[in-house]
C-alpha cells in the first residue's frame, strides 16, 4: 500500500499503512528519531496484547525505553490524568530530544499528543492507533486534548505527530462494538467525500470482507482526512465537513451521559436524521437517508432513538461550541459524497 504524507510544510508527516507493521516498528521510528530514550503510552488492553512486543521491539535496536499503561476509557483522558504523566516522564529524565509513543485508541492519542505538545514545551511524538476511529480519524490532523469535568476536548491544541504508524493486524483484538464503532466514521467518510467509497463499504457482504480489505478501507480514509487537513489544518473551513452527523450525535451522547451510546453509535443516529431533516426541507436530495439507513443497519448500527425530552437535546446543541450567536453552522449532504456546510440555527432539529 502506497504510503501517504500529510503535506504540511516543515510539519509534514507520513502515514504508514502495513499488516505486521507491529513487529518492525524499529525500522520506520529509526528514520525519523535519532535519540536515545522512547516512552510509550498506552492503556492496560492495548499494552497487555502489544506493550512488550513493541518496546522488545525497540530495545533489540538500541533504545531506551519505558513503558506506562493508563486504565482503559473516556475517563482518563482527563485533565487531572496529566500530573501522572508528567512525573513518569520527568523520572525517566525525557528531554525534548527524545521520543513519545501513543500506542492505543483515540483516548491515548489525544491524551498523549497533547503531553508531547506540552511537556518541555514541546517533544516529538509518533502515533501509533490500535483501535479503527483512532486509525481513520483521530491519529491524523493533528487534534490534540484532554477533558475538563464540565467538557469533553477543552483543552487542547493543534500538535502533529512525526509519525502515524498503522498495523490494521491489531484490529483483531478490538472488540466488536468498538469495531462497529469505527466503521460509522469510516462511512462518514463515504458520505461527504466519496460516493464510490461509499458503495464499496455497501458491497460488502460480512465483516470477513471487511477485514480482507481493511488496508484499503483504512487507505481511503486517511487519504480523505489528510486532504482535509491539508487544505484547512485549524478547523474554519473545510474540515468542519468531518463534523457530519456530528452536532446531533453529541447531543445525543451527552444526553445520554456518555453511557448508552458509543460516539460512533451517536454520530451514525446522528448522520441518518439529519439527513431525513434536510430531505425533509429540500436541502438533500431525496432517497439519501434511506440509503444512510440502510448502510448503517448492515453494520449494525443505529440510525434511530426515542427521546422523549427532545428540548434537553436542542438545550445541548444550543450549547455546542460551534453554535455562535445562534448561527450554527451544520454539515449536509446534496447527495452520497457530496457535504457541505449550511449555516442555520438550533431551530433546524425541532
Ligand atoms: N483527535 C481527533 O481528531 C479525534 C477524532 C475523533 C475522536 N477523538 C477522540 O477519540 C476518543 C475515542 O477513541 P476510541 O474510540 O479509539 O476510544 P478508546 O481509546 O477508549 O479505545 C476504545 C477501547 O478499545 C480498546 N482498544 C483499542 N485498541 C485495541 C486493540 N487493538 N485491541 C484491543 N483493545 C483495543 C481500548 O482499550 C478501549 O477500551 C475520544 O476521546 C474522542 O474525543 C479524537
């Protein structure tokens, strides 16, 4: 699989798709760190299947490496999570010529880019996904942050990696529902940028299938992201179309206290109604929600919930952050593979 590079100027950056990459990641962190020391970050699920494997890994080259796992979850991304991390890496004397690894899920990468963006000011770091939305979306772009207790990602920076190393291998160890999980934004990307893409995923007759062509699957959408990136890296334009499916789906996560749904299961339920809102008013094409239904029925995942205090979820999408002055900017779709923005206002949902 052909390698892409996020072009960013003097920040550009490869992203290495390869089964069994695991195994050799040596080869691809010795062409772009000539240190000493290398600490990776993980969580305990990740670092019991592939903590020692990678920092043997590393110490057969020559490294000096340390290891810390963080429990698993949404939870540790917190602020307060930062001072634990901090320490270890002031006891393993880190300077700002060593290396960080992020080896798990979004919470991992997010949790520890934004480590690397501001501990020493600043210390290079390498991603390394192990969960699908982490290798589709998160490692990639640069978003970086942890979680306040009144916020998930509010505080935060733009820090890219020198590296996002993907061995779509691991994948057999994520859990089903986080496999689904992923899979929503991995049709995200089919229904704002690439109708072929789209009915490639439709094509696909079991998750046998998928995994035969999860390289490519993976390929594509970090292809889809990095163009994004590239032509609008600090969010004001172009890459809020990433968003879709987005303002209702947080809402629906937050009212649901981040327990019933999974982001990915929210942002499906999220994709799908709103494009039945926007056909309703003549703003998508007809027919487009039916075939976001379907879709996300063959991956198993929602389209629809009942809620009945629909006025909780208007209060929370009034509340977004990207809802300024009560101008709310919301992501739709003309037809599959075809996004775009529409400026609106919270009366858009009721
Ligand atoms: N920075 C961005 O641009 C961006 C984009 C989207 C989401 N995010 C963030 O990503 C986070 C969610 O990421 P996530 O869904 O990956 O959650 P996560 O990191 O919690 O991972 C999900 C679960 O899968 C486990 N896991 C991961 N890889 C595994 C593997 N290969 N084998 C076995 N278990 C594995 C983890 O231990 C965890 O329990 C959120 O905090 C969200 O805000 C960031």
């Amino acid at each position: 699989m052909e390698d892409l590079v996020v072009e960013l100027g003097e920040r550009s950056y490869p992203i290495i798709i390869k089964k069994g990459l695991i195994d050799e990641v040596n080869l691809e962190i010795q062409k772009v760190f000539k240190g000493k020391k290398i600490f990776i970050l993980t969580d305990k699920n990740v670092g019991s299947h592939y903590g020692d494997r990678i920092k043997s890994c590393l110490i057969n080259s020559g490294y000096e490496v340390k290891l810390m796992e963080l429990e698993p979850g949404e939870e540790t991304k917190a602020f307060s999570t930062l001072p634990l991390i901090y320490n270890e890496l002031l006891d393993f004397k880190i300077t700002r010529s060593d290396l960080i690894i992020t080896l798990g899920g979004g919470v991992i990468g997010d949790l520890g880019g934004f480590v690397a963006s501001t501990f020493l000011r600043g210390v290079d770091f390498v991603q390394m996904p192990t969960s699908l939305l982490a290798q589709v979306d998160s490692s990639v772009g640069g978003k970086v942050a942890v979680d306040l207790e009144r916020g998930k990602n509010l505080v935060g920076s733009f820090y890219h990696p020198k590296l996002v190393l993907i061995d779509p291998n691991v994948l057999e160890t994520l859990s089903e529902r986080f496999f689904r999980d992923g899979m929503a934004e991995v049709i995200k990307y089919g229904c704002i940028k690439d109708k072929e893409f789209f009915y490639f995923l439709k094509n696909m007759k079991n998750k046998e299938e998928v995994m035969h062509n999860i390289e490519k699957i993976i390929h594509r959408c970090c292809f889809i992201k990095k163009c994004v990136v590239e032509n609008d890296e600090k969010d004001t334009g172009e890459r809020m179309l990433l968003n879709f499916g987005h303002t209702l789906g947080h809402a629906i996560e937050t009212y649901y206290n981040f327990k019933k749904f999974t982001h990915g299961e929210a942002v499906a339920i999220g994709m799908y109604e709103i494009s039945k809102i926007a056909e309703n008013k003549g703003l998508t094409d007809q027919g487009v929600s039916e075939q976001i239904k379907d879709i996300l029925m063959q991956y198993n995942l929602p389209y629809e919930v009942e809620i009945e205090e629909s006025s909780e979820i208007l209060d929370t999408i009034a509340l977004d952050k990207k809802n300024i002055d009560n101008v709310l900017k919301v992501v739709l779709l003309k037809g599959i593979g075809e996004s775009y923005l529409e400026k609106t206002n919270v009366e858009f949902f009721s």
